[in-house]
C-alpha cells in the first residue's frame, strides 16, 4: 500500500500540496479519469475510509443548461421541494436505467450527454428534444 503521508502533489492547481489535505471530490476526479496518479488517490481515500460510492456527477455546465433550457421540464417533472440539482441527478440514473451506458441518451424529452469514467459517470450537458 502506498503511503500517502508525506507525498508532495507534483502537479496541477494543487501543486506542492501534501496529498493527505487534497479535497476528497478532487481524488475521486483523478480516478475517475483514469490519470497516472490514481493509485496514489485510491490509497489517500483508503487511508481516509472515504468509500467511492459516488453514483453520478453532473457538470456545472449541464446545470447551467438545465436552469436555462430545461426550466419548464424540470417545473413539470420535480418532486416536491427538489432542487435543479437533485432533479439531474434522479434524472440522469432513470435515463442510465432505462438505456444503459450510452453517451447520449433521450429521456422524458431530454437529451442527455454522458461521458463515463472508471468510478462513475459524468452529465455533461442537457438539452431539450
């Protein structure tokens, strides 16, 4: 097992940062795509007892759109008290369910665009049919 206590980051906006103090969603990032450091990354969240259950992750962008082009499905379609965020989420595992692992996916009237990592799927944008 790797030992991540006195690792130094060599690279990106978390350069000459300690691994122990990267942000939990950052090394779910770096496994999920698959880099070189993963190993490292599963080791920190290891030694942390972070499980990596994570389901889905939706972009900022593919929030962005859906407030703007997706408004009216989202009004019609919403549980109460759910958020746009929580709304892509059960959104996007009903359309995953119901199509399987594709990267584009109409559901209820909306296309969905995924791009799938090691770890779990990525919603990157949504648009109305």
């Amino acid at each position: 097992m790797i030992n991540t206590h006195n690792l130094i980051v060599e690279f990106g906006k978390h350069k000459g940062q300690r691994w122990t103090r990267l942000p939990i969603s950052y090394l779910k990032w770096l496994i999920n795509e698959g880099t070189q450091y993963s190993n490292i990354a599963k080791a920190e969240l290891k030694r942390r007892g972070t499980t990596l259950n994570q389901e889905i992750e939706i972009s900022n962008h593919a929030i962005d759109r859906a407030s703007i082009a997706c408004i009216k499905h989202w009004e019609k379609t919403r549980k109460k008290n759910e958020g746009i965020y929580s709304w892509l989420i059960r959104m996007s595992k009903a359309a995953i369910k119901q199509d399987g692992k594709k990267e584009k996916i109409t559901y209820k009237g909306i296309i969905f665009i995924f791009c799938y990592g090691e770890l779990y799927p990525t919603l990157k944008t949504i648009m109305v049919k």
